[in-house]
C-alpha cells in the first residue's frame, strides 16, 4: 500500500514505482478514506522513488487537490524526477500543485 508520516501536521505520503491507470484509482481512494476523511488535508506527496506519472495518474492527483481544498487543505510535490517536472509544466498542473526539491520544504511551504 503506500506509507505515510506526519511532520508538523502534514501528511507526507511516500510514493513508490509508476503512478498510473492501474494504481491512481486505489492511490486516490487510499488518501481520500485515510486522510482527507479524518481531517489530514495538508499533503505532501514523496515522489523520490517514482519513475513516471501517466495521463491518468496526473488526473487523479487533479481530483485529490481539488478534494483536499474542499476540506481546507492543501497538496503539494516532493522530489519530482526531471520527466515528472516536464510533464507537469507541459500540462500547466506545476501551476496548481506547486513541487519543491525536498519532503521538508514542502512540508515548510504547506504547514
């Protein structure tokens, strides 16, 4: 499943792997239930270890900002590769969820 800490009242969800058709429904539903549901809105998501984020994967995380601000929250990016980067200027979406180089600025950013 995927893990999460908290640091300062921020969820940071660590990522592993692909994040596509396959596992962005169950990754969405996994966040909503376990943290938006009990009042954990403020979300970082660890993308150390991801190797790649399909069209899929870029709507869930679409939803999953837009679900969280509904309960007064925030999502954020940490440690996207440089294809992530590129895809999430391409699709404007670095304009909406913002990245940043590390899990502890971003946790600093959205506190």
């Amino acid at each position: 499943m995927y893990t999460f800490t908290e640091q300062f009242g921020v969820a940071v969800v660590s990522l592993d792997g692909e994040i596509n058709m396959q596992n962005a429904m169950s990754l969405r539903n996994w966040v909503v239930d376990n943290l938006i549901k009990k009042g954990k809105a403020k979300i970082v998501f660890d993308f150390t270890n991801v190797k790649s984020v399909d069209s899929f994967g870029l709507g869930t995380f679409v939803s999953l900002h837009k679900t969280a601000l509904s309960a007064n929250g925030v999502i954020a990016f940490a440690s996207p590769n440089e294809n992530v980067k590129k895809l999430l200027s391409m699709t404007a979406l670095d304009k909406v969820i913002k990245s940043y180089p590390s899990v502890m600025e971003a946790v600093n950013a959205i506190k």
